[in-house]
C-alpha cells in the first residue's frame, strides 16, 4: 500500500511536471516551426533562440489585468476555464509511457493509473470538456463568445462520432479497453523488420483509421483548419474573447494539453506505443546515435557564421546532446528511458504535423465542417470499422 | 415427405403475381403462375411416386391450429387413395388450364389479376383435397368459393357478370350454412373432425333404420355438398356463372370445385354408409338432378350454358352413384368427367375465342373447316360424354348405371339410361350447331394458338383413355369395396341409349335441318317451358328473393338500421360520450404540470397497492 | 474508505439534484444535473459497473446534457416566471410527493435484505460490470432488445431531424 | 467508520434523487428545466439498477440501465426537437402557457 502510494506520488510529480513544461515548450515549437514555415525566425529575443520565451509569457500572463465583463454570470464566467483546464489535464493520468518496470525492488507501470477501460475515460473526460467551452462562451455574455461556444459545441459533438468510431477499430485487433493491453497487444515485428502497430497489423491494417483519427482530433481540439470556434476574423477570438490573464492561460494550456493527450492516444492506439519501430538491440541504440548525430550537428552549425551568441549556445547544446546520447547509453537507464524516448518521438511527430498543417492549411466554413462531419468522416470510419469487424471475424488468426 | 409444399407453391404465385401483378410483363405472370402450378404437379407426383402404392395414408401434422377445451384441431395433410386421384386431377387439369388461359386471356385486361386469383384457387383447392380434418375442408370449401365468386366476377364491369357472381356466393352461403351445421352436429357428436378419428369412432356406432344423428349430420353435409355441386335445388348459380373467363367455367365449374362435394361425401363416406337414409335421398337428388338439368340443356342456344347444364346433370350422375354406395364409380366419372367437360368447355373456349366473343349458336355452324383441331378434339369430348363405346365417359357412367341396375330400385337406372340418352342429344345438338351446316355469324373465324389447342389434345388423349386405363374404382377397391356386376345389360343399354341420342341429333340438325324448327314448334309449350329453364329463377325471385327485399327494405333498413341503429346506439353513443366528455373535460385543465400531479397521484395509489399488498 | 467515498458521492448527487430543484436559471440546473450524473457515475464505480458508470458520463454527460446545453443556449433561456395557472399541482403537489418519499423510505426499510450480500465492497465483484461481460451479454441475450433498441435511435434521430428544421411551423 | 455500505443507503439515495425528479417535474416552471427533471429521475432508477445487479451478482441491471440510457438519449434527442419547434411556434418555454389541450 504505502509503496504502491509512495511510487503514485512519484509518478504524478514527474508526469505532471513533465506536462507542463512540455505544454509551456510546445508553445515555443509551434511558434518556432511556424515562423519557419513562413521563412521568419520566430522568437529570439528571450534567452538563446527565445528558449525562455514561455516563461516570459507566463509572466505576462500573471501580471496581466484580470478583467471581468459587467454583465457576466460570474459563477459560469469563472467555472469554465477550471473545468476546461482540469479536465484537459487529467486524461493525461491513463496513458502509459512504458512497459513494466521494477523500480526499489517493487514493480510498478509507466503510468499513473492504469485502468481497464482507459479509452472510455479518455471518451468521458473528452465529452466532458465541451463544457468548458460552451459556458465560457454562454457566460460571458458576449455575441461573439456565444457564437463560438455553441459552434464549438456543435463541432465536438459532431466530430465525436467518428472519433469514437474510429477509435473502435485498434479496439477491435487489440480485443481489450485498457491502453496497456493495447500497447501489449502491438507489440513484436512481421518478419522480424514490420513492427506490429495497429497501422501495419494484420488482418486489417489502420492506415486509413489513422487517418480519420488525427482529422477527428484536429477538430476536437479546435486546431486549424477547424479552429472556427476562435476564428478571430469572423468572432474576435471565439468563446474566450472575454477571458484575460490567467483565465486565458488556462484556455490556452488546455488546448495543448488536449493536443498532447489526442497525440498521446494515437501514439497508444495506432503508433504502437513505446515499441520501438526496430527490433531490440539495435532499438535501444537508437536514441543514442540520435542524440550523437544532433550534436555533431550543431557543432558543425557552430562552425558557421550565424547569428550572434551561437558560437557560444551551438556548442553548448551539442554538449548537452552528448550528455543525452551517454545517458541514453547506460545500460541500465535504457530499460525505464528508451521506451519514452520511442513514445516521445511518435507524439512529437504528430505535434509537429499539427503545426505543420497549422502552417499550411486554410480554415473551413462552418457549413463545409459540418458536411465533412456528417457526410464523409462519418461514412469514412464507419466503413473502416466494418471492415475491420469482418475481416476480425474473418481471420481470427491473424491476431 | 412435406405436403405442405404443395399448396404451397401456388400461393406464392398468387402472392407474386398478386401483389405485383401490375408492374410485372405478362411472361414474367405466366412463368411465375403456370410455373408454380407446374411445380406443385410436379411435387405430387413426385410424392406418388414415393409412397406408391398409397396402401396406408400418408399424414403430416404441421401446427396445431385451433386448440380450445377438448377440441384440437390441427392443420393436418394427408394423402391417401382419394387423395391421389383428386390431386392428380386437380393439379393436372390445372395446369393444362392455366396453360391454355396463356392464350385465351392474352387480350384481355387484368392479365395479372386473373392469374392471382386462378393461383389463389389451385392453393385452396389442393388445401380443401389435402385436408385431414373437415374443418381445414372447410376452409379450402370457402376459399374456393371466394375465388369463383372473384373468378366469375371477373368482369365486374358488366352487370351481369356481378349479378352472377353475388348468386353464386350466396347461394353457396345456402349450403355453406348446412355444412357448418353438419361440422357442429359432428363436433358435438364426436369431439373431433380429424376423418381418421370420425371414422373409428362410427365404426362402433349401428347402422340407422330411421332418421338418427348420423342421417341429420350427413343431410346438412349434403346439403353444402348441393351448395358446392350445383343440385336440386341450389344449382341455379352455375349456369350462370357462366358468366366468368372459359378457362375458369372450364377448372372451376366443371373440373375441380363443383365436385369438391363429390368428393367431400366420399371423404366421409363412413358416415354415410351409417345413415342409409340420407343415402338414399343423395342418390334421389342426383338422380333428380341429372334428369331435370338434361332437360334443359336440350333447349339452350348459348354453348356454354348447355354445357354448364350438361355439367349439373353429371354431377347428379356422381351423386346417383354416391347415393347408391358406389363411391369408387362416383370417383370414378368426377375424373373422367373433369376430363372431358374440361375438354368441353376450352374447344368452347377456343370457338369462343375464335368468334371473338361470340357465345350463341345460332351464330354459330360450319366451323369445322376453320378450326379443325377445335372441332376433332370437342368431337372426342362429345362422344365422351354420351358414353360411346370405349370412350372414357362410357366406363364412369356405366359404372354408376351398373350399380342403379343392381340396387334395390331398378327404375333410376332406366331414368339414368335416359337421361344418358338426352346428354347424348343435347351435346351434339351444341356440336352440330356450331360445326356443321353453314356458318351464320359475321366474325371471322380462326384457329386458336398452338398454346391453346395442346391443352385441347392432351385432354382428348384422357378423354378416350382415362376409362379404359386408368381404372380408379380398381385403384379405390381397398378404400370402397367394388361391386362386381355381372350381367353386359346395363352397359349396352345406357351405350345404346347414348347411340340413340347421337343419331337423333344427327338427323336433327345435319341431314335435315328444317325438321329440327319443325319439331321445335311441335312442342312449343314445353320448348319454352325448358329455354326458360322452368322459370326456377323466376320462381326464386319471386317467393325468396322478393319478400326478403321488401322485408329488409321496411323492417331491417328503415326500421332496424335507422331506427334502432343509427339514431338509437350511434348518436346516442355520442350523446353520451358528449355529455361524459363535459363532466371528464374539467380534468382536462391543459396543464402539464397538473396532468404530472395526477400521474404522481396514481403511481402512489399503484405503490400503495402492490408494494403494501405483496407483503 | 468506501463508505467516505459514497458518503462524498451521494452529498454531492443530493446537493446538485436541491439544486437543480431550486436554481431558477435552466443552465445551472443543466449544470447541477451534469453534476448529480457524475456523482452517480463514481457510485456506479465503487458497484462494480466500471462500464456503465463511463457510458453514463459519455451518454449522459457527453451527448444529452451537451444537447440539453446547446438548446438552453440557442433559445437564450431566461430564468423562468412566478405562475400562478396549475394550482392543483400548487397545492397538492407538496403532500404527495411527501406521500411518496414516506412510502419509499417505509418500503425500503421494511424490504429484508439477506445481509451478507447486501454489503458493498469495492472491488469485490470481479469481473462485475466490465465492458466485455456487458457485450456477451448484450450480444448473446439482449440480442433482440438490442436490435430494437438500435431501429428505435434511428426513428428518433429521423424524428428529430424532421421536428427541427427549419421550415416546419 | 463503516467498511461496507448496506444496500439500502444506495436505494435510499436513489429514491431522495427520484423525489427531487418528481419535485422538479411538479414545481418547475420551464420545459426544458421539467424535462431535465426526468431525466434525474431515469438516473435515480438506474442507480437501483446497478444496485440490485450487485447485490444479485447479476449483470442483467446493468444492461437494463444500459438501455435505459439509450432510450433517454433518443427521447432527449426528440423532446429537445419539439421544444425547439414549441419555441419556433410559440416563443415561450413556460410550460404553463403551453396548454393548447385544453378544451
């Protein structure tokens, strides 16, 4: 009991830790990547390359003034973005990271709480959420907001249907509700070089579901190309119009808090969770050479003319690669790191494809959101989960 | 074996061509029709062939229909000897018939809708022939009923044709009344109608002297069997029923359903073998039957009611032959009967056809050069039916001839030999008139389609076979035992008789035509008396149909219905719904929250009740 | 343990149905409803029916309440009017449902339940309500049902499809 | 402190929260309001449901109440309707003034 409480602890505090600077540095990419896109340089002033950017911005955000609209419904007007911030937060607590480990002679997951009908909750806490949204948008009393909080509403009650749909299939080929048994269920390679993720396994491989998934989760986070509930041209900035310092920021935080948890859910239900994508022992020296290469890399930007101050930070971020790349070399943090380092890299790269699109694709109008909803996604992961029934049905073998 | 495939089929060809007759091409309708009646033929013979020789029945028990107190009545097949041959008949000549309606009906309208109802009618008929219990008989019973009154009604357009179809069915109600009677007397008798169990239960019983249960019970049989079979004095609906399509005159009045009650009385010839009585007067009535409808037929000018006479009169010949406990002979001319009267009225049908319409004699004659197979094929069926030698006809009547000779009253045999004489007479009066001398119509006569006249061939092929070979009273021995007549008499007088009338027809109206008017204003009281058919309809209209106009008109319609009915139970139902409602509707309030309160009241009510009575 | 969670539990669902009762704005009853469901979900935990306390939180507090939200929204529903039409319900109301809950209470307690099963552990019915027994089951003998269920959600989704467009009056 | 709970608080709990139903049903004022009123009451009998399958370690409850909640989805989809078209109609939501039954 009291182990099992004392390693919950510990796993919340790193978790929880982890998150919030991954959630306050996510910000940073995104606006590093886009201004990339579009041939800027994005923030540099703050600290080397604007690394201190985010706190700067939390700064601003805690000295801003915290304005109240005169005629809000207090109570709602300050509910909301508690509800929307807490409840981005806490699906985060049923993911798993990593496979059994054993640490002060007990065992213990790589999550904070496992439980077996983890996607549910997932579902739950996200049709939950919409709440924080449509009062916020209702409370504050303002055209606009409310605007934004009823498309929102509609939008995430739509999209949820095929979210769900969707997710179904990989439910399917891994015969089980909780995410681990998912991760375990992916687990192993076709001819020993094909992982087993849901994208490749057999008999129905998700590709398309995968798809559909990440188009569905772009829209249940209200990213770009569906962002219509803040579409600032049309409603100012949407349901938080209102909403200023602190109270903003937990809108905010809780945007990317969803992205991660979507990008963390697809990486569990399609990417194959932390199994690594070649098999063991090469796998576990990946993330070293990884690292290695990074270095070698920016030394060699050092060697360049760039802007001022790299000759100094390129170096130093090399070194701290190397750091990386012998960390990651100790045989016996790889057990407890290289699964991270694998979950980490596949949510990464679908943070980085939603910015990316952010960077490149146009809003819809709300009547062609709809319609896509209702008449192709829907259809789409419809047909995918048939498919993926029969063919189970079909070759139960194969699983 | 699954008997209830048989009537399955047609059924779901009336279902189909029924449902979407209209939508559907006329090929499609007869693939879907003669194809389900082909296969049900097919099924029963696949099934003889099975259980040859049929020496015990062979019964299915499907689901059990009816079940209240003691009485059980299950929806329950059988075949047996019987059995065999009335589905062979039925299914076959129904068959030859629904092919040759392929061509009659091909210009008519409601293409679909005759072919659902001839469906619907294979359907109840083989259910009526399959039944093991009278009560499933009766359903078939009422259902071909229904479809001869939508069959006959077929035309509804005109007049007439409605006319004849509300006669048939209610007259029919006249014997159906009767038979359901007949089905209580048996249910209160014996518990059951299940034939195998009626049977054990007679065999105990004693032979009646006098009128005793038994006799009322097959009396009131009879009397539906004259409903169904067109006997004295409830044949008035089939000649004009007439009024129908020929194909159907030709399946339904003069092949299978008019002799359902022959057949029923046979089903149940156990009861009748109790009640020698009732027997007796089966056998007068036919006998009465046959003589008074001959009569008739000898002064008629549209073709078909001659025939339509002609088959009342051989029906009274079944029953003669019922009456005299020949049951196996009654078989016997059903069969040969449904054969040649089938062949009768499709080569009319098929003259019919030819003339476009055209029904009367007198417009009719020298046709024989126009539509040769018509006029070979009507001539087989013609000498058939006057019993010339070796012919089918020949066999079935003599059978039931020879039994009237060796029976306790010899004088209905001679009656019999003389009416036998005057069918000759009449028939080929018919014959003659249409075929020979000149032709006296303004139609241009032609010969109907090969899918018309095969029908006519094979029939002929039964005609002049079916006696010789297909023996039924040998084949019913084991259920009707047979009884052996010696003596050559019968037979060669009932021939002779026939011969006689043949040749008398022959002189009449081919070698010397004048002396046929002649002889007609000879006896011109009694010609008109027959072409009036005795004034029997006129009879009926006057004492029967009359007052029960009137009556219904005064007492039932202005009194019972608008007195009593209308402004007594309707209006004052709705006064007093009124006035309930001005009492109910202060509860009425709209409210919803007052409707919730009183939910709430009652649901308390309930809890109190159950939830304080259960403990 | 169990017993402060239900305690939790069960004061909150009773506090949000008072308070869906006596608000007098639709959206905080909407809101103390959604809350009575997601106490009600929490008990459904500690009974062992993991799956039909999330199917409660997705169904009711995902679809319904949303639903229920979004319309209190569109139609800007104002906080509602004294009325005085109804006065049955005004005035019996009250003793009635005094009537009832007596009743229910006096049932309740008089109903004998064998008290070794009648004690809530948690965690001590295993599987208990777990997604894949809820499918066997609702796959193998709620077939029917199920089915008929599923035609019932399309009349209604029709049915409401046809109720709310537009140019219906 | 009790370790296990007696079945009957649950039944308790649920008939308190079935009251509150038909209270809200009678008192309130608003359609919308009323029919969410219903819906606590559904809730409350699923939650004797639940309760009786665990008691009879029976999983039958649970699918009862599944059930139980998909119909009042549909019927919340449909109700929700009509009190949209009432409101197309009538621009009132006071249930009072929706009494067109009356005679």
């Amino acid at each position: 009991m009291s182990f099992f409480l004392i390693v919950t602890l510990v796993k919340i505090a790193l978790v929880f830790a982890v998150f919030m600077t991954t959630l306050a540095y996510l910000q940073w990419v995104e606006r590093k990547v886009l201004a990339h896109i579009q041939s800027r340089t994005g923030p540099l002033r703050v600290g080397p390359h604007g690394l201190l950017q985010p706190l700067a911005d939390v700064f601003k955000l805690l000295t801003k003034e915290d304005l109240m609209p005169p005629h809000a419904n207090k109570f709602f007007y300050l509910l909301a973005p508690f509800i929307a911030v807490s409840l981005a937060l806490v699906s985060i607590s049923v993911i798993p990271f990593g496979p059994e480990v054993s640490v002060w002679g007990g065992k213990t997951f790589m999550e904070i709480g496992g439980l077996n009908v983890g996607i549910l909750f997932i579902l739950a806490v996200g049709a939950i959420s919409v709440y924080g949204i449509a009062l916020a948008g209702w409370s504050s009393n303002n055209k606009y907001s409310l605007m934004g909080g009823l498309r929102s509403s509609a939008q995430m009650i739509s999209y949820e249907l095929p979210f769900t749909l969707v997710i179904v299939s990989p439910l399917l080929l891994a015969n089980t509700l909780s995410f681990r048994g998912i991760a375990d269920s992916q687990a192993g390679y076709y001819w020993d070089f094909i992982p087993r993720w849901s994208i490749f396994q057999l008999p129905f491989p998700q590709i398309f579901g995968f798809i559909v998934f990440m188009i569905a989760g772009f829209a249940e986070t209200n990213r770009i190309p569906f962002d219509l509930p803040e579409a600032e041209n049309e409603l100012v900035a949407g349901f938080h119009t209102e909403y200023s310092s602190m109270k903003f920021a937990c809108f905010f935080m809780a945007e990317y808090a969803n992205m991660v948890t979507i990008a963390c859910v697809a990486t569990t239900l399609f990417l194959g969770s932390w199994h690594p994508l070649f098999p063991a022992p090469y796998s576990d020296w990946v993330p070293s050479l990884v690292f290695v290469g990074a270095a070698l890399w920016l030394f060699l930007q050092s060697g360049k003319i760039g802007r001022k101050g790299d000759h100094i930070t390129f170096p130093l971020f090399g070194i701290a690669a190397l750091g990386f790349a012998v960390i990651f070399a100790i045989p016996f943090l790889q057990t407890y790191l290289v699964p991270i380092f694998w979950f980490a890299s596949k949510a990464g790269f679908i943070l980085f494809t939603y910015i990316w699109i952010r960077g490149t694709l146009p809003r819809f109008r709300y009547d062609q959101l709809m319609h896509f909803a209702w008449t192709f996604l829907f259809p789409c992961a419809l047909i995918n989960l048939l498919l993926t029934a029969l063919m189970v049905a079909l070759f139960p073998e194969q699983k | 074996m699954n008997l209830w495939l048989i009537p399955l089929c047609p059924l779901i060809g009336f279902l189909l061509s029924g449902l979407l007759g209209k939508r559907l091409p006329k090929q499609l309708v007869n693939i879907i029709c003669v194809g389900s009646v082909a296969a049900s033929f097919g099924l029963v013979i696949y099934l003889l062939s099975n259980i040859y020789p049929v020496n015990t029945p062979v019964t299915e028990h499907d689901f059990t229909w009816i079940q209240s107190g003691g009485l059980k009545i299950g929806f329950d097949l059988s075949v047996d000897r019987l059995t065999a041959v009335m589905l062979l008949v039925v299914t076959g000549v129904g068959l030859l018939i629904h092919t040759y309606s392929i061509g009659y009906m091909s210009h008519e309208e409601g293409y679909g809708r005759f072919f659902a109802y001839l469906n619907l009618f294979m359907f109840f008929m083989l259910l009526l022939v399959l039944a093991q219990n009278l009560l499933l008989l009766f359903v078939g019973w009422e259902g071909v009923g229904l479809c001869s009154y939508l069959l006959v009604g077929f035309y509804f357009k005109e007049k007439f044709a409605g006319d004849a179809a509300n006669k048939a069915f209610i007259v029919n109600r006249i014997g159906d009344f009767g038979f359901m009677l007949g089905i209580l007397l048996l249910v209160i008798q014996f518990h059951t109608l299940d034939f195998a169990s009626i049977a054990t239960a007679v065999k105990g019983m004693p032979v009646e002297s006098s009128m005793g249960a038994l006799s009322i019970i097959t009396l009131l049989l009879f009397v539906g069997a004259c409903g169904k079979s067109a006997q004295l004095p409830l044949y008035v609906w089939l000649p004009d029923a007439m009024a129908g399509p020929t194909p159907v005159s030709a399946l339904i009045h003069a092949a299978t359903m008019v002799t359902a009650g022959v057949y029923m009385v046979a089903r149940v010839s156990f009861l009748y073998d109790h009640a020698p009585g009732a027997m007796h007067i089966v056998a007068l009535v036919g006998l009465a039957t046959a003589v008074f409808a001959a009569t008739i037929g000898l002064a008629q000018n549209d073709i078909k009611k001659v025939f339509a006479y002609s088959t009342v009169s051989q029906l009274g010949y079944m029953f003669l032959g019922l009456g005299l406990g020949a049951y196996s002979a009654g078989v016997f001319h059903l069969m040969t009967h449904a054969f040649f009267k089938a062949l009768l009225f499709l080569g009319a049908g098929s003259v019919i056809h030819g003339l476009s319409g055209e029904q009367d004699l007198r417009h009719m004659g020298g046709l024989r050069k126009a539509m040769p197979i018509t006029f070979v094929t009507l001539g087989i069926a013609s000498l058939s039916i006057s019993g010339f030698p070796f012919f089918a006809g020949f066999y079935s009547k003599d059978a039931i001839l020879a039994a009237a000779y060796e029976s306790a009253s010899p004088w209905m045999f001679w009656v019999g030999a003389a009416t036998a004489g005057m069918t000759a007479f009449y028939v080929f009066r018919a014959y003659f008139l249409t075929f020979f001398g000149k032709y006296r119509g303004h139609h241009h006569p032609h010969e109907s389609p090969f899918v018309m006249t095969f029908p006519l061939m094979v029939l002929a092929v039964f005609s002049i076979g079916a006696g010789k070979f297909l023996s039924v009273p040998e084949w019913l021995a084991p259920m009707f035992p047979v009884t052996e007549h010696g003596s050559m008499q019968p037979m060669i007088i009932s021939a002779s008789f026939g011969i006689g009338g043949i040749l008398l027809a022959t002189l009449l109206y081919v070698i010397v035509p004048s002396l046929s008017d002649s002889v007609k204003s000879a006896a011109g009281p009694i010609y008109t008396l027959l072409a009036n058919k005795y004034y029997v309809d006129e009879l009926y209209a006057a004492v029967i149909v009359k007052p029960l106009t009137l009556i219904s008109r005064t007492v039932l319609w202005r009194g019972v219905d608008e007195g009593l009915i209308d402004t007594g139970l309707v209006n004052g139902l709705g006064r007093v719904a009124q006035a309930l409602g001005e009492v109910a509707r202060r509860w009425q309030s709209g409210s919803i929250r007052n409707s919730a309160t009183w939910i709430l009241a009652g649901s308390l009510l309930l809890i109190f009740i159950l939830g304080l009575g259960v403990r | 343990m169990d017993s402060i969670l239900f305690i939790i539990a069960a004061v909150a669902a009773i506090g949000c149905g008072l308070n869906l009762v006596l608000q007098k704005h639709p959206i905080s009853s909407a809101l103390s409803l959604i809350g009575v469901m997601s106490s009600l979900a929490l008990l459904y935990l500690l009974l062992g029916a993991e799956f039909i306390a999330m199917a409660q939180m997705i169904v009711y507090g995902g679809a319904v309440m949303v639903l229920f939200i979004f319309v209190i929204m569109l139609l800007n529903a104002g906080a509602e009017k004294r009325s005085d039409k109804s006065l049955f319900a005004q005035i019996a109301g009250f003793p009635l449902l005094a009537v009832l809950v007596v009743l229910l209470a006096f049932l309740i307690r008089e109903t004998p339940f064998p008290s070794k099963i009648s004690q809530v552990q948690f965690g001590s019915w295993v599987p208990g309500g777990s997604a894949e027994a809820i499918g066997m089951q609702l796959f193998s003998k709620f077939l029917y049902p199920f089915e008929v269920v599923s035609v019932l959600i399309l009349i209604a989704i029709l049915g409401a499809v046809v109720l709310a467009r537009k140019e219906i009056d | 402190m009790i370790e296990h709970i007696p079945i009957w608080w649950y039944l308790t709990l649920s008939a308190v929260l079935f009251g509150l139903g038909v209270a809200g049903f009678i008192y309130r004022k608003s359609v919308i309001t009323v029919f969410m009123s219903i819906e606590l009451m559904l809730n409350a009998v699923n939650l004797t449901f639940v309760t009786f399958s665990y008691q009879n370690k029976n999983i039958d409850g649970h699918i009862y109440s599944f059930f139980v909640m998909v119909v009042a989805a549909a019927e919340a989809a449909v109700g929700l309707a009509i009190i949209l078209t009432i409101f197309k109609n009538r621009g009132t939501l006071q249930i009072d003034e929706i009494d067109s039954m009356k005679l």
